[in-house]
C-alpha cells in the first residue's frame, strides 16, 4: 500500500487513480460522479464532505459537525490472504465532536456490490477461506451467509482497521449513491400512488447490515456500538451524478489513438499512453508535444521497466485538436510495426514473444526456465 498520496485539484485527477480509467471514467458512472461530489465539497462546501453525506452523518449528535481533514481516493487497505487488498473509493479522515472518524465511502450508480460470498468461494483456496476468517474476526461476526455481498464484507472489515491506524473511535461505512431519476411516462389516466422502490443494491447492503442487528434506511445511519467501546456506523447517502464534462487533452488524444489502433489505449498520470498487452507502441504527452515512441523494456533485476526509443514528435495543439494529422498517424503505425517487428515465436511453446520475454532468437524466457533449467 502506497504510504505517499498525490494531491488532487479537479475532479479530472482522480481518473488516474482508476484500475481501468477508460471503462470506469463515464459521466454518470459512480467513479466519475464521486470524484466530482466530493471534489467540489473540498472546494466549497461546509466541512469538506457533500451535503447529502453530511445530512446522513447528523443522524449522530458527535458526527453532525464533523469536518473532513483528509480525503484520499482509490485507497487501499493491506489484507491477509488470498487477493489484492480492499480498494476504498474514498478513505476519509474526519474530526467529529469526540475525536476522529474514519469513513470508508463506497460509491455506487447502480452497479452491484460485486459477487456474493458464495460466489466469491467457488472453489476457494486455502487463502481465500483464511482471508475470510480474518475478516469474520475483524467485523465480530461468527459466520457470513453466503448470499451477502462480499464487496461490502471486506469494505466494512477496512473502515475498522483504518479506524485503528488512526487511533478513530467512530467507523463510517458510507455508500454514497448515484441515480438518476427516471423520466415520468406519458398515462392517459392520473398516475396512481406507489411507494418509491429503494434504490438498486440497497437491498444487498440492508441484509448486510442486519446482520450488526442493525436496521439500514436511506438517507440515515445505523449505529453497532463494539464490545471494545468504538462505533460502527452504517449509512447510505443518495447523490445526483454530474454533468458529462468535456473530455480533457488526454482523454482526447487516448480515444484518437484508439480509433487509429483499433483497441483500447491505457494512460497513466504522467500522460504515458499505450496500447498492446505486451506493449506494442508508446506515446508520450507533455504540455506542448506529442512523442511517438517504440517501446522498450529493461530488466532492473528483476523489474521490468517500460522506456522508449523516440521516432517522431508534433505539437500538441495540433494532435490534439485536429484528430491527429496524416503524418502523426503514419508514424504510430511506423513505432507499433517497428516494434511487433522483434516479436519473436518461440520453437518450445509456439507463442509470439517480444525482446524483453526472450531467451534466445527461438526460445521464450519461460520455456527456458520451466525446461531448460535457466535461473534469472
């Protein structure tokens, strides 16, 4: 887990933080609407945190002031176990009126909170049944049903731990959700009355949350007071996502080079772009040029390091704003055929490797190990 965090300014920073930007960054997905509530709260709102967060957290006479000292998006928590750790949407560090809160806020626009754990145990390793008996630990439960949501198992076991590193009494798992409202059908007679239906997954996280013995409500906070005296606290604040914005330079420049290669291109905070898994062509941004680039990859011991060999620059403006000029293309397609062009097949496994993954000119680096005994 990365102990260093980068500041954000716009909303448009916290793209760079998502797993698979080009999937999850939508207008009216959850990452991207999150990233813009809580953004604009930091910069205007009272207490840092969006107002119908802080309608929820006054549903606590110690949590009704709070203010947000820190936020931190896309935070992860080290767990035991078989997995990568639990990814916070957003990790929030607060200050109530009896000491400090920790907030683990769980965005959702209707997506579901992943699989259940039943699902998540198909033919589950000794790793995956150790990690959930940790988390059993962690929440004080003696047995998760097999039809709760796994997401929010492990999400609720992070809240608590962080709440520990922080020395926090209070423990906030929020699902901030987004929803737009439907359009009102057209009816030949007056609309007849109905309940409003919850919202998507809130069912999921009420059967959860009953679980505390607690009763979950939108809009308000369920409280478990722990037999270590700190409080846990669930609540579900209901958002509206934000407009569409206009797609940044690099958005831009990631979807021109999508449309030339035909596939998706990923980029990375420092506005390196590529495309191929390996990597097979490379573009590097800065603020006044575009770098087109054949990749390539140098083993620092054991690490490989993506580094590139430069072929052509043209200036950003005019990439940018005219869909990439004849001459930009060309040379995309020159760097990816330069580089495919020292892929190599391997004569043990069949399989098409680049430079980096080799051996020799006819044998693969992992054919070399597992059959010619060669240690690296």
């Amino acid at each position: 887990m990365p102990r260093v965090s980068l500041p954000a300014h716009t909303a448009a920073d916290w793209r760079a933080l998502l797993t698979h930007p080009e999937r999850h960054w939508r207008a009216g997905r959850s990452a991207h609407a999150l990233a813009h509530a809580w953004q604009r709260a930091a910069d205007d709102a009272p207490g840092g945190m969006p107002p119908e967060v802080r309608a929820v957290l006054a549903g606590h006479p110690t949590l009704a002031d709070a203010t947000a000292l820190l936020v931190i998006p896309a935070h992860e928590t080290p767990l035991p176990g078989a997995g990568a750790g639990s990814h916070t949407d957003a990790l929030v560090l607060a200050r109530g009126a009896d000491g400090l809160a920790v907030i683990a806020v769980e965005g959702t626009a209707g997506e579901p909170f992943g699989p259940t754990v039943g699902e998540w145990r198909v033919d589950a390793s000794p790793g995956k049944e150790a990690r959930l008996a940790y988390l059993r630990g962690v929440l004080g439960l003696h047995a998760v049903p097999d039809g709760i949501r796994y997401q929010l198992v492990h999400r609720t076991a992070a809240a608590l731990l962080e709440a520990d590193a922080y020395a926090a009494r209070h423990a906030v798992v929020l699902v901030h959700a987004f929803e737009r409202a439907a359009k009102p059908a057209a009816a030949a007679a007056p609309p007849v009355a109905r309940p409003a239906a919850p919202p998507a997954g809130f069912a999921d996280y009420a059967a959860f949350v009953r679980l505390f013995g607690a009763d979950a409500r939108v809009g308000a906070l369920a409280t478990v007071e722990r037999a270590d005296g700190r409080l846990l606290h669930f609540g579900w604040a209901q958002g509206t996502p934000a407009p569409a914005d206009p797609p940044t330079a690099d958005e831009t420049l990631c979807d021109q080079l999508g449309a030339i290669l035909g596939g998706a291109v990923m980029s990375d905070v420092s506005a390196l772009l590529t495309y191929g898994d390996p990597v097979e062509v490379l573009v590097r941004a800065d603020p006044h040029a575009v770098h087109v680039e054949v990749p390539v990859v140098e083993w620092r011991g054991h690490a490989p390091v993506l580094t590139g060999e430069r072929r052509a620059s043209f200036p950003r403006e005019a990439v940018t704003r005219f869909g990439g000029e004849a001459p930009f293309i060309e040379a995309v397609l020159a760097a990816r055929a330069e580089r495919v062009a020292r892929f190599r097949t391997c004569a043990e496994c069949g399989e098409r490797n680049p430079p980096e993954w080799l051996h020799s000119a006819t044998l693969c680096s992992r054919c070399a190990t597992a059959r010619r005994g060669v240690v690296y």
